[in-house]
C-alpha cells in the first residue's frame, strides 16, 4: 500500500502532503501521505474491496460467455459492458448514506446485486450461468454506484483535510492508485470530486496502478533518500505477515461528522 501511494511521485513531480485513494481488488483507503513513511488514515473498507466486488459481480453475472469479455478481468468486463448499459434501470442505493465518516463497504452492494440478480433469474426462466438479457445494464448500475460511494467518502476526506489545515486550500493534490483506479467511469467520478473541490487530480499510468515491481522498487528508492528502514544488520528482524499503514485517524473524520455537498455526477 506503501508502494501504491508513492508511485505516483516515479511519474510526476508531486510535494508532501496529498491525498491518497488506493482502490484494488484487496485494497479500499484513504490516506493522507505527509511523507515517505508518514501516513494518516482517514476510511478504509469495513468489508471486501471494490475490486474484489466488481469481479465477484461478473463471476455471478458470467460476464465470461461474452465472446468480447472473455479474456477480460471481470472488473474490466463490467467497465466494458457497463458502456452498452443503462444504469436507470436499476434503483441501487449507495452503501452508508448516513454514515458521515470516510469509511466504504461493498459486500452489502454485493448482496444486493445478488437478489438482483436471482430475481431477475427468476422473471426470465433461467438458470444460474446463464446470460440475462439485462446483464449490461445491471453492470452499468453497479459501477456507477461504486463511482458515487467512493466519491462521496473521498469528497469527505478533502474535506475534512482543508478544514483541519492538512491540505492547502487550494491546489491540492487527489492521487488514486491501485487496480480499479484504471477504470475511466470510476476515474471521471473522481475528477469531479477534485474539480468542485480546487484539488489536482493524478494516476499513474494503467501500468503501475496494479501490483508491479517497479512501484516496489521505487518505494525502496524513496525510504533509501529518506534514510528510512535501511537495514545494515538483519539478525533479530521480527517479521509479521500484515503491516499497519501510518496512524488511523478515522474516528477523528466521523467526530467532525462533515456533510457532503452533492455534485452533478455526468460523467
């Protein structure tokens, strides 16, 4: 995560402090890097991520029997798909809508999607994998209500960061990083975020926005000038499977319990 939140800097010349959103298929947060090992966490998800929901989404609606999908991700088959869509045709509410904190969840989204799905299932007369004729216009749906809660909950946290003197109040920078930041209709929602709010927007290049080596290597060349975990001596090293990222300051985003003002969202 470390890694997702400095590539950006190999690509373009970005100064400490920016926000972050890292959003992947095992990973949804956002944080505010004010340097090269010093993070704030400001929401993470409670649940799945929005990767990982998006694929699950085109699994159950076997998005793979379409010829022009089936070497797809099923995230970029949704992306794909969602274009013939028309997401009116579901009314699917955004999860949390009365939580005002920077916190996301996506497994109830998924359940919904399901039930969905199922009854749809039902009113056409067909079975568990095979195609819905409203396939492409659930997909649609889904992917716009992705777009909308991440960018309501990164809305928040600009927010939240201006108010407390943690971002300049103008020229501000939004980087989001990770796999599912490569899809353009969750990428355009973002944009409107960074537009209302005064903020410049940047992504890495769809290359170093999944896991690679390159932002693990360029992580390690930003702790070496930084003069950070250089380790001369490895003997005594504990080793731990999970890494917290930074000090988690989320309680302090919904104690300030911040409204969100609501944006146009053509995208």
């Amino acid at each position: 995560m470390e890694a997702h939140a400095l590539t950006i800097r190999l690509t373009n010349k970005v100064e400490f402090p920016f926000l972050v959103l890292l959003i992947s298929g095992g990973h949804c947060l956002l944080s505010l890097v004010r340097g090269v090992s010093d993070f704030l966490v400001l929401g993470k998800s409670l649940d799945i991520a929005p990767g990982d929901m998006l694929d699950k989404v085109a699994r159950r609606l076997s998005l793979a029997k379409y010829p022009e999908c089936s070497m797809m991700s099923g995230g970029k088959a949704i992306e794909h798909l969602a274009k013939q869509g028309n997401r009116l045709c579901f009314d699917i509410k955004p999860p949390m809508q009365r939580a005002k904190n920077c916190d996301f969840s996506f497994s109830g989204l998924q359940h919904v999607v399901d039930k969905i799905i199922k009854q749809k299932e039902k009113e056409e007369g067909i079975e568990q994998g095979q195609v819905l004729s409203s396939a492409a216009d659930l997909a649609a749906a889904v992917q716009h209500i992705t777009a909308i809660h991440l960018a309501k909950r990164t809305h928040r946290a600009i927010l939240f960061c201006k108010q407390r003197d943690l971002l300049p109040q103008t020229n501000a920078v939004l980087v989001v990083s990770g796999g599912v930041a490569s899809n353009m209709y969750i990428r355009g929602a973002l944009e409107i975020v960074a537009n209302a709010t005064q903020c410049t927007f940047l992504c890495p290049p769809p290359r170093l926005c999944t896991d690679n080596g390159v932002m693990i290597a360029w992580n390690g060349i930003e702790r070496l000038r930084a003069g950070l975990g250089i380790l001369h001596d490895i003997e005594g090293i504990r080793y731990e499977p999970k890494c917290p990222l930074g000090v988690d300051i989320s309680n302090d985003v919904k104690e300030a319990a911040i409204k969100v003002p609501r944006l146009k969202m053509n995208i």
